[in-house]
C-alpha cells in the first residue's frame, strides 16, 4: 500500500488514492511520499499551459515534478531530506492537475466512463512525476504499458 499523502484543493471525483497504491506497486515505491491533485476549470488548466508551456490550449492533465533524475529509482526520505512537504516526513513528488470538463468528453469519446479517464489521466499524472515521459516512441510504450499494468490493478477497462 502506498503511503502517499494526497492533498486537493475539493474533494476529487474518483479514488486518487487507490491510483496512488496501484501506481507505487507498479514502480516498487517504498518511501512516504506526498502528491498534491487539483481538478480544475478548462479556462484553469489552458492559462496554466500558456504560463508553463507556452501552448495556448486545453490539456487534460499537467503534470510538475519536484524532482529530476528519479526515473527506476526508489524515491525516499533517506535519498532526498531536502526535498520535503509541509511535514517533513515525506519526499513532495509534485503537482498533478486534471481538467475534469476535457475528462468527461474525453470518456465520451474513447467510450469508457468518466472514472476510468480521471483514473488513467491520474495515473498518467503519478508517472510524469516519477520521472517517466513519452517525448520518444520506445518512452512512450513504456509508459503506456506502466500506465495499463496501474488500470489492470485497480480493474478499470475499457
């Protein structure tokens, strides 16, 4: 079970923890780790990618890690002291932030619920942070098949 502390600034409308468990099994986490989740307005999240990546559009998940070069590793108190939450006792791995509007007919369009696009697009999010990213194809599939082992655990299809 992952000992992530998940903040947000509402309640979220699906199980980010359950996500979190799945992914730090998946990434073999041992450390005590903190996330922060936002959902947030299309307007929200295409301001905030103009601001950050200089793309005027709606996204439907960014992801801001807090740390760099910890992609295969397992992230840890010991590892990283300095790179703390609030209360000191966990590593902050960074800011996921989900368009829930861009979810809803994302769903739609892959016909799936809306859960199961929060949950990947979460989960998504959670692998960004620890370091994974999809700039090349070889990248990409591995973080697609990261991504699907994280959804067979949490027994969310298509």
């Amino acid at each position: 079970m992952a000992t992530i502390t998940i903040s947000k600034n509402k309640k979220l409308p699906f199980n980010a923890s359950a996500v979190a468990d799945a992914v730090y099994t998946v990434l073999n986490q041992t450390g005590k780790l903190s996330v922060e989740i936002n959902i947030v307005s299309e307007d929200y999240i295409k301001n905030l990618n103009l601001s950050t990546r200089n793309i005027d559009k709606v996204t439907d998940v960014l992801s801001y890690p807090s740390l760099d070069g910890v992609r295969y590793k397992d992230i840890t108190l010991k590892d990283f002291p300095l790179d703390v939450d609030g209360s000191g006792k966990r590593v902050f791995l960074g800011s996921i932030i989900i368009c829930e509007k861009r979810a809803i007919s994302q769903a739609e369009e892959f016909g799936h619920s809306v859960d199961r696009e929060l949950c990947y697009l979460c989960a998504h999010g959670f692998l960004h942070l620890f370091g994974y990213d999809h700039l090349t194809e070889k990248d990409d599939k591995e973080m697609r098949a990261l991504a699907d082992k994280v959804m067979e655990i949490l027994k969310i299809t298509r």
